[in-house]
C-alpha cells in the first residue's frame, strides 16, 4: 500500500475516534455515536451509518473494504445471507423438508429437493470453482477476490461477537442452518446470480430429467423463464436535456421485496482508489447500481436470450447417448444424494451432454434437449461492476464492460459529468446469428418455440455457437456487435428491446413523460430535467392503460347500465361508470376508481380481441389503441368486477389505500404505484395477478421498484436523491425494517450522502471502528 494512502487511512481513523482510548477488548463502546471493535483479525474498517441506517464503508484496501462491508450487512441481514447460503449448499431439504420452497422469486420458487438436487450437481462438478477461479479476466481479479474473502471475515466476525443464539433476528435466532461462511460459498452465490434467466430458472427441469425408458415423456414445453418478469426503468439524460448542461440518471430497478435479489444500500471508500455507492444485491459484494464522484450508472434487464436448447438424436436403443455428426457420444451421469430432514436421503442422477444438462421435456426415444447456458462460464461479472465503480467517465466505463464482458442479463444506462447520455446491451448472450437460427432451428418443435427459443440441431457441430474476434471467451457476442447508443439528450429502456414488438405501457409511458419533460408541457415547471423534476415525474403514477382506455370503458358501461358476468348474473354497473368518470387516472393513494380499474383490467386485457386499433410496428408508442366496447371479453371482465367489489363489499370508488398494501414495515402500510399490467412507471406488484383477496385487499406487495435513485453529475460533484422501497434491513427488530418503505408510501427520497463532509454533517451519524491486528 502506497505511503499516502497509508497516511490517509491513518488520519481518517484517527478523526473518527478522536480523543478515544481504541484497545484490543471486544468491545469498547465510548460514546453514543462511536463504537471501537478490537480482535485479533487481520483486517480494520470504518463504519459510519448515517441516518436510515445506511453504512458507508471507510478502507485502506479492498481486503479491509470488504471485511466492512460483511460486517455491517450481518448487522442487518444475517439471517437472509445464511438462507442464500443454506440454497447454494443444496441443504434446504435437510433443514425445512424437501417439499417446501427456496422463497426465492427470481428461480420461480422451486421445491426444496429440485434446488438442493440442482445446487448439488453444481457444487459437486466443480463448475464454480473453476469458473470464478480461472485467471482474470475471465475469473475474479486480485481485487474481487480480496473483497470476497474480506467479506466472509467481517460476517464470521459478526456472527462470533454476537453469538447464533443471540441474534437480534428471531427469523434464525438458534437456528442449526446458521453457521460461519465460507469463500466458496459466497463465490456459489455469485456464480447462481449469474445464472439468472437461464439455467437457474430451470433447476425443476435439470433436477427432474430422466431417461425415456422411464420418464412419462413429458410434453415439449417450458416454463416461463422469467417468472418475475423482473425489469426496470432505466433513464439517462444528457447535457442539451438537462436545465443546467449536467448529466442526470434515473436508477428504477424493478426487483423482488423479498428474499433473495433485494437490494442493500452501501457506500464503498479506499481513499485515492475507490469512492462507490449504490446498490449492492444480496450475498454480492459489489455494487451494481449506483454512482461515483463522476458517473452513474443503471440497469434494466435486457430481453436477449442467455440460453439455447439443443435437440439431441439419440442413439438407437440407448436414451442415454446421442450423435454428433455421425458419432456417438455418451451423456455423463452425476449422482446426487440429498439428506431430508427425517434422516432419509433422496438420489437423482443428472445428466449432461457437450451443451449442458438435459431437461425433463421431450426425452423420448430418439430424442432429448439440453439447455446450454451463456454465463455457464461466466466468472467476471464482479469484475465488471467493481470496474465501473472506478470508471471516471462514460468511455472508461465502456471500456471496462469491453474488458470483462461479464454483465449476466441486463442492458446498461449511464452518464456522467460531461453530460453524455449512454446505453448499451453488453450483457452476456449466445452467439447464434440470424442465418444460423435460420439454419438449425431446424425441427418443427424448434420452428413452433421461435423467437420466444431457440431449440437448435444438436445432432451436428455445424450448430455449435459462433466465435467473434472480440468476445473474451468463445460463444457469446462480442462487444463490436452489441447494441449502444451515446447521446447528449436521453437514452432510455424499460425493457422492451425486440425489434418490431408491442411496446409494453410502461415503455410508451415512459417516452411519454420524458418527451412532456423535455418540452416542459407535464405541469412540473421549465422545460428538461432537474433532480426535482426528475423525482416528481417517477412518483406521478400516471396509470398508461387508463389514460388510453378508461373513457372507452366509461363509454361502455354508460351505453349497457348492466352487463352480464361470466357466471352469467346480470350486474348493474352504473355505479361503476361514476366511479370511473371521476378517477383521477393515477394509482395515488388517494385515487378513487383504481382498485376497481386494477380488478377490470386484470381481466380484460384476457380478451383477444381487446383492441380496436392493432400494434402497427410503424406505430409502436400508439398502438394498440382504443378499447373494443364491442368485445364480450371486456363486458364481462367490467361486470366481473363490479360483481367481485359488490361481494366483498368494497365501494366501486374505493381509495387504492383500501387495498393495496404491504407488511414489510410489520404493520399494513399503503404505498401508491400499480402493476406492469396496467401500465405505472414506479411499479409495485402484487401477488395473485392483481386479484383482489376475500379480505378486499390485494396481495402483499412482493415485487417492483427497489433501489431508487436520482444522481445529478456535475463537474462540481454529484447530488443524488435515493429511497430503498423495502429498507436496508429484513430483521423485524431493526429499526431499518421499514423505516424507509414509510417515506416511499409518501413519495419522500432520502438525500444521498455521498462527501465526507455531508456524511460527517448527519446529525444521526454512528461509527464503528472494526480494529485488527
């Protein structure tokens, strides 16, 4: 370590416990606001929480970094780590029986015993521990690996100090499943990230696949995998778009609530090397949405694909081996045995070909499908995310995405204190062109799945995935052919980027409001965008679907005062017609008619005939339009509303506070904002379709906007405005469960605390000074 930031380190230490006896016993506390920690560890870190409970870790190296970094993370979230570690390990079985699920939203809550046997296979091929250990760039880099290991020392640190019996959560408080980590199996967590929207969504199918001699021959069809419909809103906008010539972003990630793939607000130090802060997704130990002293950046999950099937012919008289180009080859078998937790154990055997794993559809005979997985190899994607928070301006961040090529499955927005507004889709994906999907998609069942899948001929190495020059590693595309765009106006994405596709309503939303932004015509003051401006337009709820249909709805039920439901009651729905004349179109808390909409729409837009005016390519941010008043699907889906409301007793102008809310704060809380569905920017989804519950409340709030953040970057430094919907903690004692999932149901944000100087200046500033050897 070079002597400067020897010294720095040293002077900022001896600033944060000024006039403090620091000694070696475990725990000294010497004021109300500063907290040494003394052991015998190698590593030393500042804390400082500011107010919501936000840590900002103080380092001399990534090592110490790191170790910070776990540590105040086990504060908080001890007990979700140990889950995500429970799940990498494969030992859910073991601990909550094989039947129950893995919570985890983003795999699409798999049973217990399909993620322990997928999890298994994994850990016992030995995959993760080549692939993150490969020398960088393709595995971590020096740098990611002293963070990672930091981390595993600063939780078990945690977790020796305080003991598995005392945990302040009672979620694991005593638990048998909780227990110190280890490196690798944070490197599994990290790995399984990766995995997301490919083989992790498919862990049912991998765990489940037998051979045709005894399989029931399921039918050649898959799930959905992306089961969240996880996306985002992501917008940057340039200096001709901004009122004072800066670059400004807007971080609007759409993530689960619960579990695993929440985010945790942090801020990373090593003065003279690294100044991060953002949002960091459970178990990582990087950032991957934020900003520094000169950028910021954002993601959005892109709509390329991460995988392929492959249709494997087999060979005659053994469902086991398949042919390449003529010549047999025989799939590998991977025994698996799971505990239970009755002392049992269960076995599968898994087996995989040159593609990947095979799956449990179409395995007949003379036929089999695997899956192979773009980020299959993939051990760079912390590499990539630590080097943007270290680029100082939008080319050295794109040169740090060309490097490491390692981003799993989402579009990037950026900008920085140029003004320049950047988007690209480096994600990681196949590289399978055009003419040679054309080529070997090749099967009338390949044929049926296109363009949603691409089921190539595994039967030939002519179907193997392409080589380019530039990629860092062979299969994917490389950077020269992926999509960017550098503007000094706005670039944007919620994640519709299929050519020639309907765009979803919160795509045609979202232009909306940016261009009424830029033109100054939405009612929020001079024309471009200020952090201001940019705040109220994402908290204005505008519901899409019913600024385009509602007065056809209207229209309908004024010209038929009754309609018949689908279980064929006649329903008066003239109260209705009111209630939605006097709506004010928005998902306030407020807003009376938005729960009748929300039950209407849910239903109508099951009507195929639901428009009267088409998708027109030509046309994608104004078709479809205008509501088929003549389609008996949306009479029925109005009446069936208006007949549910009726049964449950809940006024057809009932407020949306009624019945939208969440628990995350331990009591009912409403929160404004709608679905996808319906078309809100700021989405909030809840479960069971937007149906409403025999209790007149939709179901608990389980998805949407997550880590929120607006950044101005100026050449006289950034000013950012964030809210974490859910909070920094999941421990129902903390005093950050909920804390600030009560300012986002009031549409507050939280002043982003980012200089010294403002992180010292916070009246509610804690510190602890983790001292080691």
């Amino acid at each position: 370590m070079p002597l400067a930031w020897k010294l720095a380190w040293a002077a900022t230490v001896i600033a944060a416990t000024a006039g403090l006896a620091v000694t070696a016993s475990a725990s000294t506390t010497t004021n109300s606001t500063t907290t040494v920690l003394g052991s015998s560890d190698r590593y030393s870190a500042v804390i400082r929480r500011t107010e919501f409970g936000i840590p900002h870790i103080l380092a001399s190296d990534f090592g110490d970094l790191g170790y910070g970094y776990g540590y105040a993370f086990a504060q908080d979230n001890l007990c979700s780590l140990a889950d995500l570690v429970v799940t990498a390990d494969g030992q859910r079985s073991q601990f909550f029986g094989p039947d129950g699920k893995d919570d985890n939203p983003l795999d699409g809550n798999v049973s217990n015993l399909d993620s322990d046997v997928y999890h298994r296979w994994e850990n016992n091929s030995g995959i993760v521990r080549r692939t993150l250990g490969q020398p960088a760039p393709l595995g971590m880099t020096p740098q990611v690996h002293q963070i990672l290991n930091g981390y595993v020392a600063g939780v078990n640190r945690y977790l020796a100090t305080t003991g598995v019996a005392n945990l302040l959560d009672p979620t694991c408080r005593a638990m048998p499943w909780v227990h110190p980590i280890t490196a690798v199996e944070m490197e599994r967590i990290i790995y399984n990230v990766n995995q997301f929207d490919a083989l992790d969504d498919v862990q049912p199918q991998i765990a489940e696949a037998v051979p045709a001699a005894v399989a029931a021959n399921k039918p050649l069809a898959l799930p959905n995998l992306n089961p969240t419909d996880a996306g985002s809103n992501g917008i940057a906008v340039g200096r001709t778009g901004t009122q004072h010539g800066d670059g400004i972003l807007l971080a609007n990630p759409h993530f689960p609530w619960q579990n695993a793939g929440r985010f945790y607000q942090v801020q990373f130090t090593i003065p003279g090397t690294l100044n991060v802060t953002g949002g960091s997704l459970f178990g990582t130990p990087v950032i991957e949405i934020g900003h520094n002293q000169n950028v910021a950046w954002t993601h959005t999950v892109s709509t390329a694909q991460r995988f392929t099937l492959y249709q494997l012919k087999l060979v005659p008289g053994d469902p086991t081996s398949y042919l390449v180009d003529g010549k047999p080859e025989k799939m590998v078998p991977h025994t698996v045995t799971v505990p239970q937790n009755d002392g049992t154990t269960v076995t599968r055997t898994i087996y995989t070909s040159r593609y990947g794993p095979l799956l449990n559809i179409g395995w007949t005979a003379t036929s089999a499908i695997a899956i192979r997985g773009a980020s299959a190899d993939n051990g760079r994607s912390a590499n990539e995310w630590l080097a943007m928070g270290e680029a100082n301006s939008i080319s050295a961040l794109r040169a740090a995405q060309n490097r490491y090529q390692g981003i799993p499955f989402t579009n990037t927005i950026a900008t920085d204190d140029t003004g320049t507004a950047f988007f690209a889709d480096n994600s990681v994906v196949p590289n399978v062109t055009d003419a040679e999907a054309a080529r070997c998609v090749d099967s009338p069942e390949g044929q049926a799945m296109l363009p949603d899948i691409y089921l190539l001929d595994g039967s030939t190495s002519g179907c193997a995935w392409g080589d380019s020059p530039d990629a860092i590693t062979p299969g994917i595309f490389g950077p020269s052919t992926n999509p960017t765009l550098t503007r000094t106006d706005f670039v944007t994405n919620s994640n519709d980027s299929t050519v020639d596709t309907e765009r979803s309503p919160r795509t045609r939303l979202g232009i909306q409001l940016i261009d009424g932004r830029l033109a100054g015509t939405d009612g929020l003051g001079a024309p471009k965008f200020s952090v201001s401006a940019m705040q109220r337009m994402e908290f204005g709820e505008q519901n899409f679907s019913a600024e385009v249909t509602r007065d056809d709805a209207v229209a309908l039920c004024r010209a038929n005062p009754t309609l018949t439901a689908t279980d064929g009651t006649t329903v008066d729905v003239r109260s209705a017609c009111a209630a939605l004349a006097a709506w004010n179109l928005r998902d306030d808390l407020t807003s009376q008619g938005a729960v009748l909409w929300r039950q209407f729409w849910a239903n109508a837009i099951q009507a195929p005939d639901l428009w009267q005016v088409p998708f027109d390519a030509a046309h994608p941010l104004t078709t479809p339009n205008t509501l088929n008043t003549a389609s008996a699907g949306v009479s029925q889906a109005l009446a069936d509303a208006v007949e549910r409301l009726n049964a449950l007793h809940v006024p057809v102008n009932a407020p949306l506070s009624a019945a939208q809310v969440t628990d995350v704060t331990g009591t009912p809380l409403a929160v404004p904002g709608c679905g996808d569905l319906e078309g809100c920017y700021s989405v909030v989804d809840s479960q069971d379709d937007s149906q409403l519950h025999d209790n007149g409340q939709f179901g608990p709030i389980v998805f949407g906007s997550s880590f929120m953040m607006v950044a101005d970057m100026s050449k006289q430094g950034p000013t950012a405005r964030t809210i974490l919907t859910y909070s920094e903690s999941a421990n129902p004692n903390s005093p950050h469960h909920g804390d600030q999932t009560k300012l986002f149901a009031k549409k507050q944000w939280v002043t982003d605390r980012f200089s010294a100087h403002d992180i010292a200046a916070d009246p509610q500033l804690t510190t602890t000074v983790l001292s080691g050897r």
